[in-house]
C-alpha cells in the first residue's frame, strides 16, 4: 500500500506543479516505489505485475540519469 500511495503522490505533485516540479524528486521518489511494488509482486509471485514495475525501475534509471545530466 506504501508503494502505491507513493506512486499517487508522485503523479500528483507532476500533475499540480508542471514544468515546475522537482523532476529529481519524482524520479527517485517513484524508482523506489516501483523497487517496493517489484518486492509485492514477487512475493506474490505476480509475473506480469512483477516485469512491470522492473520495466518502471529501468526507466526510473535512465529518468534520474537525464536528470542529472548524465546522458
């Protein structure tokens, strides 16, 4: 349930602040929620839910490197 409500406070800030918000933030902020529902799925042993959120964590990856400016 952490995850998930994180994952709605995540697209809500994008949501309300725009171009304005702290993309690092919201990068960070949902490549951990996608890590903890990652975590749910295996243990439930939920395969589609599972690939899922680790296609999330890999572009939550390659999010926070743009961001930094590291590609």
């Amino acid at each position: 349930m952490i995850g998930v409500i994180m994952r709605i406070f995540s697209f809500t800030l994008v949501s309300w602040l725009g171009p304005d918000s702290p993309f690092l933030f919201v990068w960070v902020f949902n490549t951990i929620d996608a890590i903890l529902l990652s975590w749910c799925a295996l243990l439930k042993k939920d395969r589609a839910y599972t690939v899922l959120n680790l296609f999330w964590i890999i572009v939550g990856i390659i999010g926070i490197l743009r961001v930094i400016g590291y590609i």
